[in-house]
C-alpha cells in the first residue's frame, strides 16, 4: 500500500522512492493535533432515507417522527457565528467546509466524529432509532470519512437497547473508519449498570473504546439533567453537564464493569475534568470501609479511572490563576487521561492554538496527541477508503 | 503612534461596519450614530475575530428576576463564546478589566483613519 496518508505532505519525495509505508511510530511523530469531538451536521434525516430499509420510509415521508428534541438554548445561535456557510446555513455540514474552518486554520491532524444525533439514545421508539443509528452510521463512513483521510467516525447506537447497539458494533467494529462507540451522556439508568454490559462487550471484542458526549440531558425518556430536577436557565444546564459525567463514572466503577472488562476504555466528552479528582479521592477514602459492599473491587478506585478512563478538556475550566487547573490536572494524571476537544462547530469551542498557551509543552503533547493515539491504538491512523 | 488612512466616511454608514487590515492587524470600524469606533479585531477570551460578532443590546445589571434591556446597538457580541463587549469602550459587560484593544480613530476631509501605536 502506497496510499498517500496525512502524515506524509504531497511534496515529500520520500514517498516516491521509497514505496514503503511509513510505521504507526513514524506518522505518530508526525502528528500535532487529535481533535476527539468534530460535530458533523446532519442536514436532515432525509439524507439518511438511501440507508434506511422501505419501512421506515414513511416517518420520512410524514415529516419525520417527531424527534424529542434539548430544549436548553443559549440566547444565541449555539453555534461559532463566523464559521457557517452561506449556502446551506450550517457550519459542519460539508466536510470540505470543515477541512477549512477547522483542520487547516487550527492545524489539526486527525477529527473524531461526534455527529449531531446522539440524542436518538433517548428517544421512545428504539426499533426505529436503532434503524436511524445504522443508517447514521452508512451515512457517516459514506459521505465524511471514506472520501478524507481526516477524519474518524463513531459508531452511533440506539443505547437504550443494548442486544441492538451491540448488534450494531460487530457490524461495524472491523470498520477501520470508525473508532469508537458513541453514546449520550442522558440515559435511563447509569452507564456501569449491567442492563448496558452487552454494548462493551461487543466494544471489547473489537478493541473500541466508549465515549459519553454530553447533550440531551432531561430530554425524550432520560432522566432530568440533574440530581435535584430540572434547571430553568442553560447556564444553570451547561454548568450541570459534569454531574451526569460523575454519575455515570461512579457507576462504571463501582458497578465493577472495569473488572468485568479490564480492556474497556471509557472517555468522557464535553463533560470538563475537573471533577475527576474529586470522585478518586472520594472514591478511595469510603473504598476500605464499604468495600464489603462490592468485594469485586480488586483495586483501589481511582486505579480504574487513571487506567480505564479518559476525559476531554473542552470547555477548558478556566480559573483565574492558571496554576490551579494544572494541579488538578497533575492529581487525574492528565499525561495519561486528558485528551484534546473542539467541539467545533459550537458555540464553546476552544482554540488550540490559545487555549493551553500556560501548559508544559509535554503535558501539552501528551493531551494534543498521544493519549489520544494510546486510547484508541493503531486503528486511529489506519487506511479507511473506499476499497 | 501611526495615523492610517482605512476607509472613506461613505463606507461605513451609520449602523454599519468595516474591517480593515493595517499595520499587521485587523481591526474592526463601527459606526454608531454617526461616530466612528476601531476595535481590534481579537477577542479577549480565546482569540476569535470578535468584529464579526453581532451588534446587538443586552440585559443591563439588575435587581433580582428584573430584565432591563438596554445599550441596542451598542453591544459586540463575540461570535463563538458570546462575551459581549461595549463597542465605544471596548470593556465587557461582565468585568471593566476585560476588554478588546481600542484605536482612536478620525475623519479628515471624508477620510477615515485609525491611529496605532508602535509595535
């Protein structure tokens, strides 16, 4: 395979006389940015009528069936105002689009896709929403990442039927486009709890790491977006986003699903870090005197989440002295758990190139690239066009 | 200090914007009621291109469950985090402190200019 990849330039004449392909330890070197959160637009779910079987065809026909949809909202458009496209509205709804605004502007290697329709975990009818997740899925690998050498996709699935969502993972876990299982971080009952343990067990099986983006919180048939109800405002909403995030990863832990499945990786998505230290220590001081409640514990708490776990930086807490957030970065670990987030193209985006000016420059490697790369291994840089 | 010569005064009516490039930056001329503004064209926050946010009002300090709108027009809205700014001062709503680079900026004979300090 001589394919040209996005490591090595058009203009390199190494790869004209040297047919061989450079090794995972070359092009890695190679790489500056991993993006873990590119939020491709779906336009309509029209565009996902060629992969959806005849029967469902009519919720097309009807205008749709009636998709519950986040009822949060900043005052704006939700969206980077100066990154939409005249001809169609959107601002991710074009790959090439995206290539420009994003990729090149803020010089980034590698887009994993979070797509737009997370939400479909959380909807009452989940035969049609596991269809709609296929479908998704063709849509995903056909229009964005089989076309680019840039970007990756994740396996969306229909969470709130565990047999269908791994059903659909071994259809596609051997996709070398796609890196991940997708799942929202609104759900029913917490992530650790075995009624899910049939999606990691097909993840497993294909060496995909999970990841929970937040969104959709309190919406369809999930439960209120936090522990005490319902916010009024999006900022009460938005601030609230890490409490689902600690639920679910108090859960994976202490439901001993990180036992169950050693290799699993988890990543947590738009749900900040800071919390992290927060649940280790809590975690290890109550660990001794209640471990009788969970004798499966081999190890001590925050072990699964500095092994198991990852967490992405957007939005980037902020605080007002810098030395702050890097020491609750040292406490998580962050050269082993962070991992870099744009979250293009939404309205709280961080820029890479300004956001993490005060990092070490290794820490900053290490979140920008290399964690990233371990968590989801070679697959990340393997060749995925069309055959 | 360096006076620039960006625009001619029919460019920028009133309500409207020009973003010019001078002097190695971009920077943002507003034209509020008939005066001219030049903000620089970088948001404090993260570094977008504030200029291209929206021009709009905002809900002033208040009491308690009070909305008082006011400053239509007069605010820059920066086009990815939303940090508002006043456009003839350049300060956030949120913190004095925090604010875009400002330029003076004059009209001579139908000429508009910005004046930028040294580098």
């Amino acid at each position: 395979m001589t394919a040209p990849n996005i490591i090595i330039k058009e203009d390199s004449m190494a790869l004209a006389v040297e047919p061989r392909e450079a090794t995972f330890a070359e092009r890695a070197a190679q790489l500056r940015l991993i993006d873990t959160d590119v939020h491709n637009d779906l336009p309509g779910l029209n565009e996902l009528r060629p992969f959806l079987a005849k029967q469902w065809h009519p919720w097309l026909d009807n205008g749709g069936p009636g998709q519950a949809a986040r009822y949060y909202a900043n005052m704006g458009s939700g969206r980077m105002d100066d990154a939409i496209r005249e001809e169609d509205g959107l601002a991710a709804g074009d790959p090439d689009w995206v290539v420009q605004q994003l990729m090149t502007k803020y010089r980034i290697d590698i887009g994993i896709l979070t797509g737009s329709i997370i939400g479909l975990s959380i909807q009452h009818d989940y035969r049609f929403q596991a269809a709609i997740a296929s479908a998704y899925n063709e849509w995903t690998l056909e229009k964005w990442v089989r076309p680019f050498t840039c970007y990756k996709g994740s396996i969306a699935c229909a969470v709130q039927d565990p047999e269908a969502s791994a059903r659909e993972i071994r259809r596609l876990g051997d996709d070398p486009g796609m890196v991940q299982v997708l799942l929202a971080s609104a759900a029913r009952i917490p992530y650790g709890n075995k009624f899910y343990w049939p999606i990691y067990a097909a993840a497993v099986e294909h060496g995909l790491p999970v990841a929970v983006h937040v969104g959709s919180e309190g919406t369809g048939i999930a439960n209120a977006p936090t522990g005490v109800g319902f916010p009024s405002t999006y900022l009460e909403f938005h601030t609230d986003h890490s409490q689902t995030m600690m639920a679910h990863c108090v859960s994976l832990i202490t439901e001993g699903t990180f036992e169950e499945f050693p290799t699993l990786k988890f990543a947590f998505i738009e749900g900040g870090t800071c919390w992290a230290p927060y649940v280790m220590g809590r975690l290890d001081r109550l660990y001794p005197a209640l471990k009788a409640e969970t004798p499966y514990l081999k190890r001590r708490p925050s072990e699964y989440i500095l092994d198991n776990c990852y967490f992405s930086t957007q939005p980037i807490e902020e605080p007002d002295n810098h030395a702050h957030l890097l020491q609750m970065l040292a406490i998580m670990k962050a050269e082993k758990t962070v991992l870099f987030a744009s979250d293009y193209p939404h309205w709280d985006f961080d820029n890479p190139l300004m956001a993490f000016n005060f990092f070490p420059a290794d820490l900053k490697r290490r979140i920008f690239v290399e964690n990233a790369l371990e968590m989801y291994g070679p697959r990340l840089l393997a060749t995925h066009g069309r055959a | 200090m360096a006076r620039y010569v960006v625009a001619q005064e029919g460019d920028i009516p009133p309500g409207g914007r020009k973003i010019v490039r001078v002097a190695g930056r971009e920077v943002g001329i507003f034209n509020l009621e008939g005066t001219l503004y030049a903000l620089k064209n970088v948001c404090a926050h993260q570094g977008a291109r504030v200029c291209l946010g929206r021009v709009v009002g905002t809900t002033l300090p208040s009491e308690v469950y009070e909305f008082k709108y006011g400053l239509e027009g007069r605010i820059l809205r920066c086009p990815w985090h939303e940090w508002e700014y006043d456009i003839t001062t350049g300060e956030s709503v949120f913190d004095p402190n925090v604010r875009v680079i400002t330029y003076p900026v004059d009209v001579v004979d139908g000429e508009v200019a910005v004046t930028i300090p040294e580098r």
